[in-house]
C-alpha cells in the first residue's frame, strides 16, 4: 500500500503536502530559501553527489519496489494534493470501500465521490477532477491500464500524463517512478525548499522546474532513493521554518545553513547524523 512518509512528496509520502498542481498559493507564508551568490549549474550539479551519499549514511540505502497499480498511484496523488497522509489515506480507503472499481467511480455521481473523499483538502474539487482523469483514460485507452506508459519513450510517457486534466509534473513523476519504475524524479515542497537552500537548483528555478533540472542530475538508479531521503530530511531536519542546521550532516555544503548560523563549517566537522 501506501508509503507516505516517504512520498509526499509530497502524496501521501512520498509526496508531502506540496501540490501545487491544483492551482492553490499555500497560506503559511514561509522563508525565502535564499541560493548562494554566484551560484551556478556546475556547482549545484558538483555537489549532488556528495549530498546524495550523506543522506544515504543518515536515512539509509532506500530499494525501489513496485508500488500499486499506476491508475491507483495516480488518484492516490491526486488525493495527496494540499492534504496530509493519514487524511489521504483515510479519503482513498473510504473511496475504494464504496466504489470498488474505477469504472463505478467515474459513473457515480459526483457529490457521492466528493463525500467520500471529504477528508481530502479541496475535495469538492478533487472529486470532479478525479472523475475527469479517468474519463479521459478510458476514452482514450478503452481501460484503466497504464503500464502501457512502460513501453514509451521516458518523455512520451510524460506527457501523455501531463495532458490528463490537472495532472502536473509532480504527480506524473510520481506515478511514473513509484509505480512504474520509470527515471521520472518528483518535486515536491521538501525536495524543492532542500535543493535551493543546498544550492542544487539556482534562485529563478521553479517547483515545477525542478523536476527536469534535478532528474538530469541524476542517474536513474539514484532517483528513488534520493527522493525519498530528501523528503526524510524536510520532515526531520530541514523543516521550511527553524531548520535544524546545528545537527544537520549537510550542513558543510549548505551555504543557506551556514549563513542563518554565521559560520563555515569545515567537512567532517557535522554532528552525528539523526537517523530517522
Ligand atoms: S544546513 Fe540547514 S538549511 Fe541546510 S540542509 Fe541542513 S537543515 Fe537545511
């Protein structure tokens, strides 16, 4: 089932409460993650693999496994959006309970969908949207099936998602990643605070930017297990207010930390790393 802590991405873990795909401004006015003078490209990209092998020595070496069924992780994601995991897992249990297949939730009637993700934030909206999507994969496909999406071409199978009605890069890498193994990787508000603060991304890199900026930094085999320890390290130490930096192991890399802290720190010199 459901991994969310890893996800949230975003969704419900793996994808955290980013979203963004729904066309909503978060409320909670958070610091601006400032990317260091002088950045570029070639330093954010000389830094990923370090940054990538001490999250793996602090959150552990993470193995990708299959996930659900890809029609599945895709309304799962779109639940996610704007949402904590426990209440989209409370809203797609509650969902998959009263309309067992996908077909019975694209002909039920739309007020009965969005009662029963009601614990879903937005759900008035989600529930028409969710109906959307799958009337255009049936439309198009005649099924619910997508690991058809396995035997296109890595941007082909994006943007066939992308054009799903309020499906953005987020929930496409999602689903192409999670469930179909594919190197898709997702932004979500924790990978995206992270990576500007580290300087992986520069300052005028947008969320949905992201995605292909730092996917092309990465090797496919990296993608699974940088995303998740990246949400592992938002949701432990790099919170969006009061990072931890005094006990971060980035913090000789991060010149965001460095700065809130008024210091340089030298290699080596981080604490002892706070497994999660
Ligand atoms: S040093 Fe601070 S800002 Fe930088 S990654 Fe660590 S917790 Fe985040």
């Amino acid at each position: 089932m459901m991994e969310k802590g890893e996800r949230n991405t975003a969704p419900p873990s793996l994808v955290g409460k980013g979203g963004g795909e729904l066309g909503q401004t978060p409320k909670r006015r958070k610091p601006k993650n400032v990317a260091p003078a002088g950045w570029t490209a070639e330093q954010g990209a000389a830094k990923l693999p370090a940054v990538f092998e001490r999250l793996r020595e602090t959150y552990g070496e993470r193995r990708w496994r299959p996930h659900q069924e890809p029609i599945d992780e895709l309304v799962l994601t779109i639940l996610s959006q704007r949402n904590t995991d426990r209440s989209t897992e409370q809203s797609y249990l509650t969902l998959r309970e009263r309309f067992p297949t996908w077909e019975q939730v694209m002909h039920a009637p739309v007020e009965e969908i969005a009662d029963a993700i009601r614990w879903s934030g937005l759900y008035q909206m989600k529930a028409p949207r969710i109906q959307g999507v799958l009337q255009r994969i049936d439309d198009e496909r005649g099924n619910f099936d997508l690991r058809f999406l396995t035997e296109m071409p890595l941007a082909e199978a994006k943007a066939w998602l992308k054009a799903l009605p309020g499906v953005g890069p987020k929930t496409t890498a999602i689903v192409l990643l999670f469930s179909l193994g594919m190197p898709a990787f997702p932004v979500d508000t924790h990978v995206y605070r992270i990576s500007q603060r580290l300087g992986l991304i520069g300052p005028k890199v947008s969320e949905a930017g992201a995605h292909d900026v730092l996917e092309a930094m990465l090797a496919p085999s990296q993608m699974f297990e940088f995303h998740v320890n990246m949400i592992a390290h938002g949701r432990h130490i790099c919170h969006a207010i009061g990072p931890k930096c005094d006990r971060c192991p980035l913090l000789s890399l991060c010149p965001f930390g460095q700065s809130r802290l008024g210091t340089t720190t030298t290699p080596g010199k981080e604490e002892s790393p706070p497994h999660a």
